[in-house]
C-alpha cells in the first residue's frame, strides 16, 4: 500500500505537478478509504507530503524537505481551483513580486471572495482577505515553477496596500512599499481604477503619493476626484481624530505620522 502511494507521488513529481485531491488519490489507489488515510498520513509523517487543506494534498521536493513544504506560489492556483474561489496574490506579496520587497511578507497575501480562514503547511503560512471586487480588478498571470499564478498589478496593489493597510504593516510601512512600487505604476492604468473603489481609498492613496513627491500620479487622482462626492475622513480609521486639520485638497484628516523607511 505504502509503495503503490508512494509510486503515485513520484510519478506526479515526475511530471512537474507538486499537488493532488484526496479524490485523485483514492482514484489511483482502488483500496478503501482507512487503508488510503494509512498510506498518506505514513507519507505525511516521512515529510513526503503536506496538506495545508483537508482533501488537498502538497508533495515536498527533496530541497524543501526541512522548511516541511514548497513555497505557496508553487500551489496557490491549484489550492484555489480545488477551494472553488477566484484569487489573486496581492498586497505585500503582490509588491514583492513587483520588485517592492523592503521586507519580505513573513505571510504569503491572498484576495478572494469569501472569509476564508488561513492556511498553514510547514514554515508557509497563507493569509486570506475579501473583496468585493475580486472579478474585476486588473491582475497578470505570474509563471511560477510549477505553472502560473494571478497576481494583482502594480496598480490593483497600490490601492490593496491602503485599503488592507493593517495587514500591510500600517500606513507607514504602505508608504515606505509604495514609494518603490511607483516605478512600476502606470498613470492611465491607476486613474482607470478609480471609479471601481471608495472614494476614502483614492483620498488616502492620493494623500500618501503626495507626501511622497509623486505628484503627477497624486494630481491625476485628484482630477478624478472632482467627479466624485467626497468628505473628509481620518487617515487611519478607528483612531483619534487629533487636532490636526484636514488636507484641503484631500479631506484627509492625518491623524497618523506616515514616515517613509528608506
């Protein structure tokens, strides 16, 4: 039982694919399910494999064998096709991907359309965050070792870093991110999102390009913004307003120091 488990993993790995269903397994088995539980929890307990889901199964290549999996990017597509859910890498770990690596996300960021609760598998750790606008923001295929992956583009993450800004490490360090990231923004394409989010989004993400010196990306948003109702609102929700006055141009109350870490 053992060995036909383990020939079915080999032979996978053999042909590139690092991922497979508890479905795939039983099919290729034809043993009941206790027996097959057996086989793959031996296979687990050897470092073999790894399942960050139930049902979902990792194969761990030799070189990750002591991290206890691959990195997610090796199985994030297939992992979501399997959940049923669209995605898309974003947010710190979509920045990274775009050459704004300042810190490397100690947690590998995905947008989908649900509450979907995190994923873990050795030393990967997947962080899961909803929007609502999963279907329609602009993405690019990634290749990764295995396949591809969606991935948000600069622009989609621009706004992703302030709107997911806790998750980001605060507005500070989304500064700092975005103050690398503007060399990949293209205007037109950033001024074409802007009708798809909140108002408050494109006051904070115009606010913070503007304390950064981009100013021709921060005016564009500004233009946009005349079409558009606003009023003023707190740079970081939830906390003191504080005494200081709104942005004229932005109706951002700052009620947060932003510094840039360069």
């Amino acid at each position: 039982m053992l060995k036909s488990m383990t020939t079915f993993v080999e032979d996978l790995q053999a042909k590139g694919r690092y991922t497979f269903t508890q479905a795939e397994a039983m099919n290729a088995d034809q043993r009941s399910g206790i027996a097959l539980e057996a086989a793959l929890r031996r296979l687990k307990q050897r470092g073999r494999i790894v399942n960050p889901r139930r049902g979902f199964h990792v194969i761990v290549p030799v070189e990750y064998r002591e991290a206890g999996c691959p990195p997610a990017s090796w199985f994030i597509d297939d992992l979501m096709r399997f959940l049923g859910q669209p995605y898309y890498v974003g947010i710190l770990s979509a920045a990274a991907i775009h050459g704004a690596a300042h810190q490397q996300p100690m947690l590998f960021q995905v947008v989908t359309n649900r509450p979907t609760r995190p994923a873990r598998a050795g030393r990967v750790r997947i962080g899961f965050h909803v929007s609502r606008h999963i279907e329609t923001a602009p993405v690019v295929e990634v290749q990764t070792e295995t396949g591809s992956m969606r991935v948000s583009t600069p622009e989609t993450t621009a706004f992703d870093l302030i709107r997911f800004a806790t998750s980001a490490g605060h507005l500070s360090n989304v500064a700092t991110v975005l103050s690398e990231l503007v060399e990949k923004i293209e205007p037109s394409a950033l001024t074409s999102l802007v009708n798809l989010y909140a108002a408050p989004d494109v006051q904070r993400l115009g606010y913070i390009l503007e304390r950064l010196d981009e100013h021709g990306l921060a005016d564009q948003l500004a233009d946009q913004l005349k079409n558009r109702r606003y009023r003023p609102i707190l740079l970081v929700p939830g906390e003191a307003k504080g005494d200081t006055p709104s942005d004229p141009k932005w109706r951002v109350i700052p009620n947060e120091n932003v510094e840039v870490d360069l």
